[in-house]
C-alpha cells in the first residue's frame, strides 16, 4: 500500500468516526431534553394532584382523580413502558455522556490531525510530481 492511499483510508476513516460521534452527541440532546420534559411533567402533576388531595374543598368536579388519570396515562405510562425509572434513564444517560465526552476529546485531536493531513497530502503530491 502506498502512502497517498494509506493516507486517504486514514482520513475516511477519521470522517467516518467523527460523523458518528457528532451524531451521537445530536442524539444525546434529544434524549436530555426528552428527559427533562418527562421529568417536570411528573413534577408537576404529582404537585398538583397532592395538593388538590390536601386541600378537597377546592376539588368539587374531581379533579384530583382527572389528573390522576391524565398523569397515568401521559407521562406516568411513558416511564412505566420504559422499563426504567428516571434515576436509571439519568444513570444512562450520564454513562453516554462520559463515552461521548471521550470520544469527543478524541474526535477534535483527530480534526487537527486531519488539517494536518490534508497538507501532508498536497507535500506528498508535490513530491511525487517531481
């Protein structure tokens, strides 16, 4: 193997790997945000619900077991499908941020090292042209 083809699965290779951590970090947002919102929607209807339950004077049209219903079968049932409570999807989620964060550190040496490359490229092209 020559050292221009070397070079280009090097660089490919590199590409590759930094597409899929940047993809990795897109999908790490969404499941943050997913789980933040999942997290104050329980907050809230819990909150709501017992203080209705501390307070009947204020829920005549039962409202406190509407809501109960509503959390059940919102956020309440997401959780549950999961299989998982939100300390565990939290656990998760911080075990791939660490991975992540790792290959992150490792994908910015690699896009320095692919500037570096790309010069190193056009020497050995210019050197082969001699």
């Amino acid at each position: 193997m020559k050292m221009q083809e070397y070079l280009k699965e090097i660089e490919h290779a590199a590409t590759e790997t930094l597409r899929l951590a940047r993809s990795e970090r897109k999908q790490l947002e969404d499941f943050e945000a997913h789980l933040s919102c999942l997290r104050s929607q329980l907050e809230d209807s819990r909150s709501r619900i017992e203080w209705l339950n501390q307070n009947p004077d204020f829920d005549d049209d039962f409202q406190a077991t509407y809501m109960t219903y509503e959390s059940y079968f919102g956020p309440e049932q997401e959780l549950y499908h999961s299989g998982k409570t939100i300390a565990e999807l939290q656990g998760l989620l911080d075990v791939r941020k660490f991975s992540t964060g790792a290959l992150g550190a490792t994908c910015s040496s690699m896009e320095s090292r692919l500037s570096h490359s790309s010069t190193v490229n056009s020497a050995l092209a210019l050197t082969a042209g001699r």
